[in-house]
C-alpha cells in the first residue's frame, strides 16, 4: 500500500493539473456540512495554500486521484489513513496529500524545513462540523516510506515514536501537552523514497 502510494505521490511531484483547478474550502463555522457529506473535516495553515477539505475512504488509493466531490482530479484530495478513526478519536492520526509542482495541496510543507518560518509559523487548525481541533505544530521531518510513523495497528502513537520524532525532527519544538497528535505527510521532490512530514500536537 505504501509502495502505490509512493510511486504515485513522486509521479504527482512532477506534475500540475491539467484543469489547474483544485479543491479548497476556507476553513469557517457556516460551511456546508450537509452539502458535502464526504468532507469529515477542514485543515487550515496560516500563510499557506494549505486550507482544504480532508476526505477518507476505506483504502489509502481511491482518493489518491479524486476529488472530494469524488471526480478524476490529478490531484487528488487530502485524506485520512483508512485506518484512523474518521471521528478523529484516535491518538495518532495520519493525512496524506500529493505535493503539487505549482505549489498546492500539502507542498507547503517544504516550507516548514526552513527555521525561521518554522519558528514564526506555530498553529494550525483541524475544524470538524462539532469541534475545532486547535494544533501546535511541533515538528518537520523527512523519513522513509516504510517509517515507524506510517505503523498504526493500534492507531497510537507508541513513546519511541514520539522519541524517534524529536530525534529525526529537521525542525522541533517542544510541547508537553496531552493531546492528539496528527502527522502530514507529502512526498519529497527529490526522492520518492523519502516523505516530508509535518507534525501537529491538540493544544
């Protein structure tokens, strides 16, 4: 599963949407959840492009290619691992998103590898149709497609991966609040074997 994705992640790095279009909902208490049942949730970065609706399915391909109206779309969607919890009720969640070459969906994350914006961009939002999830960003890495941080048989994030976290972290900060952790993950434009991933703690 994570060889498909991978593939296919690195083929999207390289590639802009024919239409140039792509699906991005601002992130606010009066969207239309009924009118758009797929949505579970909207994730919001300040001075970003990243302010998208985030889709599941019950496998990590079926949206690697659609829409969150569930049409064709280069692009894709944002989405969470089959996996998780739609509820987000779980500990550790992961969401997936294609890096694009004109800069939309998750490629944003790059930015993060940069210190000083790392250091003066801290919050990001998860807004659900009942809860607002308010996150710190607490960390930005580059791992392996076959990382310990993809492993989620019991959807919780185990002490030495919090561990592992802080010491392969590029950028790190420090958060000793309890609470949900939620990794993004894109594809690294020079390697499909390696991800970028961005990594927001529930303050």
């Amino acid at each position: 599963m994570i060889c498909i994705y991978a593939i296919y992640d690195f083929w999207c790095c390289i590639k802009q949407s024919e239409s140039g279009e792509y699906a991005t909902i601002a992130a606010s208490a009066d969207f239309d959840w009924a009118a758009n049942s797929n949505v579970i949730a909207i994730i919001s970065i300040d001075d970003t492009t990243i302010h998208y609706p985030i889709v599941q399915w019950r496998d990590n391909k079926y949206y690697l290619a659609r829409n969150e109206r569930n049409e064709y779309s280069v692009a894709g969607s944002i989405f969470l691992d089959y996996r998780n919890s739609k509820d987000f009720d779980d500990n550790y969640n992961i969401i997936y998103g294609h890096r694009m070459s004109a800069g939309q969906m998750f490629s944003d994350i790059a930015k993060f590898e940069e210190g000083e914006f790392f250091d003066v961009h801290k919050k990001a939002t998860i807004l659900r149709a009942d809860e607002e999830i308010d996150t710190e960003i607490i960390a930005f890495l580059r791992v392996g497609v076959n990382s310990s941080l993809y492993r989620l048989e019991s959807r919780r994030l185990r002490p030495d991966n919090l561990q592992d976290i802080k010491s392969e972290a590029i950028q790190y900060r420090e958060n000793n609040e309890v609470g949900r952790i939620f990794a993004l993950s894109t594809c690294n434009k020079k390697s499909k074997s390696l991800r970028d991933v961005l990594v927001l703690k529930e303050t």
